[in-house]
C-alpha cells in the first residue's frame, strides 16, 4: 500500500499457490482456475487501495477468488444441480445379531506406505471436488487454508453459523466419500 515494488512480488510469491489451489478446487478445470487466479490478483491489484481492514488481507483476497469463481461457474455446464440433505451424509447403521452397530469405515487398517497416502490423497481430492459449490468453497477455506469462522464468514458474505453448518455438512459428505472407499477397500 505503500508503493513497495519488492512487497508487490512477495505478495504474489504469498498468495499466487494458494490461490491456484483453491480456484482450481472450485472450478475444477485447470484452465478455469489459472484464467481466476490471475484474475483475483489483478482484482486485488487493482482495487488495493480500497482494502479497510489490511490485517484481513486474506480474508479479501479469498472472497474476490470465490466471487470470480462464483461468477466462472454460473457460465459453466458443471455446476452443481441441488443443495446436499443432511440425512444423505449420516453413517449408517447396520442390523446384525439383533444389536444395532453404527457402519464406520475402520480407518486405522491403512497401511502407511506411500503409495497408499497418495491414493488416499487424491480420494479426499476427489471428495472434495465433487462437493456442491457451497460446501467446497467453506471446506476449502477452513481446513486447507486455515481461514477462521470469522475470516471465512466475511469471504462468503454469510454469517458464521451458516458457516459452521456448511462446514459440517461438507466435512460429513467428504467423511462418507472416503468411507465408502475405505469399506471397499477393506474388502
């Protein structure tokens, strides 16, 4: 904000990752997420001086990505077609030898070689991408950003309760995606 051309390029070395991560989570096209990344940091460059508050520069930089994306998804085919029911992503329970047991995948089997993390790395990638907009965007925010209720409830411009319940919808359709891989691969 003060006319710093090396701050200008560290700003960049920040964010340029991080916001390449989460456009291409949210917009699932390579292509998209780079043409929305580099539009946030033009955004950002742009509009700088407009930021009040400069000790949530994340929290404004996020927020025009989201809008961007926002604004790149409704012009797209894959956009998601209904809002995820709470009922779909409860674990299950099974009837067996007349007691009622909870159906949890037993996560504690996995081996810990690297080929199976990996795998398993690009199961919770895929459980993540095929997330509705909504819960991906808080999802995102939240557990790979670090972002704070606060901080995200301000980049989604809704309040922090809506946050916490997007949160925990999405984080229990992602458990059952990856329970439901884990079962299969227990078989």
């Amino acid at each position: 904000m003060a006319g710093d051309g090396g701050a200008l390029e560290e700003f960049i070395d920040v964010f340029r990752g991080k916001l390449f991560q989460y456009t291409l989570m949210m917009c699932g096209h390579r292509a998209d997420a780079e043409e929305v990344a580099q539009d946030t940091l033009m955004q950002v460059f742009q509009h700088f001086g407009q930021l009040r508050e400069p000790e949530h520069v994340r929290a404004w930089v996020f927020r025009i990505a989201r809008n961007a994306c926002s604004m790149k998804r409704r012009k797209s085919v894959y956009a998601p077609d209904r809002e995820l029911s709470l009922d779909e992503l409860m674990p299950r329970w099974k009837q067996q030898d007349g007691e009622r047991r909870l159906e949890i995948a037993d996560w504690s089997r996995l081996p810990e070689d690297a080929l199976l993390e990996g795998e398993m790395k690009a199961k919770l990638h895929e459980a993540i991408v095929a997330l509705p907009d909504i819960y991906r965007s808080v999802v995102l925010l939240r557990d790979m950003e670090g972002l704070s209720t606060a901080e995200t409830s301000q980049v989604l411009e809704v309040s922090e309760d809506v946050v916490k319940t997007r949160l925990h919808r999405g984080r229990l359709a992602v458990r059952q995606k990856l329970d439901e891989y884990l079962a299969g691969a227990a078989v």
